[in-house]
C-alpha cells in the first residue's frame, strides 16, 4: 500500500495543505483552512481504508466525492485570495494527479 503512486503523493499534498492553511489569515482558520484540513486528511483515510475492504468500490467512490469537494473549497481559497495562483497552480497539479490515479483505482475494481 505505501508503495502505491496515490499514497504517496496524497500524503505529500496533506503536507502541502497543513502548512499551507495555517498561513491563512486568523478569520479564516476555523473556516476554510479547517475545512480544507479536515478534506485532505478525510480523503487519506478513505484511501487507507479502501485499501483494506473488499469489495474497495463504495469507498473509493466516496474518496472521490471527497476530493471533489477538496477540488472546489482549494479553488475559493484561490478567489478569497488565501492562495496565490503560483500556490494554486502547484495544489491544481497535485490534485489533477492524484485524481488521475484514483479513477484507474475505481476503473481497476469496478472491472474486477
């Protein structure tokens, strides 16, 4: 499991999101910085625990709701302008990415 290409790169955008979100002005750390803390680590957790389930397909598909919602909360964040584009650009890749994974996962179980 640790091995896998998801796990590691969601764990590297949890400790992108963690740090990141702390900077965030004081208004908005019991807002969106803590929503988006809680998404990112709620998203890793479906993912460990999806790795753990047979059949794994209902929790991965909730894994990818969640990163839906990570998706959107981290674009406000760019138009409340808590993240800078060049901030963004970097989070955008990493969730592309990651999404990217995470459908070959669902199309993998969904074809087993």
């Amino acid at each position: 499991m640790k091995d896998s290409p998801i796990f590691s790169k969601t764990y590297d955008l949890v400790a992108w999101v963690i740090p990141q979100t702390i900077k965030f002005p004081r208004h908005q750390r019991f807002v969106m910085a803590a929503t988006i803390q809680q998404e990112a680590i709620r998203f890793q957790a479906l993912l460990i625990e999806a790795a753990h389930q047979r059949p794994a397909h209902e929790t991965l598909k909730r894994a990818d709701a969640e990163l839906d919602k990570l998706r959107t909360h981290i674009r406000l964040c760019l138009d409340l302008e808590l993240l800078t584009p060049g901030q963004y650009e970097h989070v955008a890749r990493m969730l592309t990415e990651i999404g990217r994974l995470l459908g070959g996962w669902l199309r993998s179980v969904a074809s087993a």
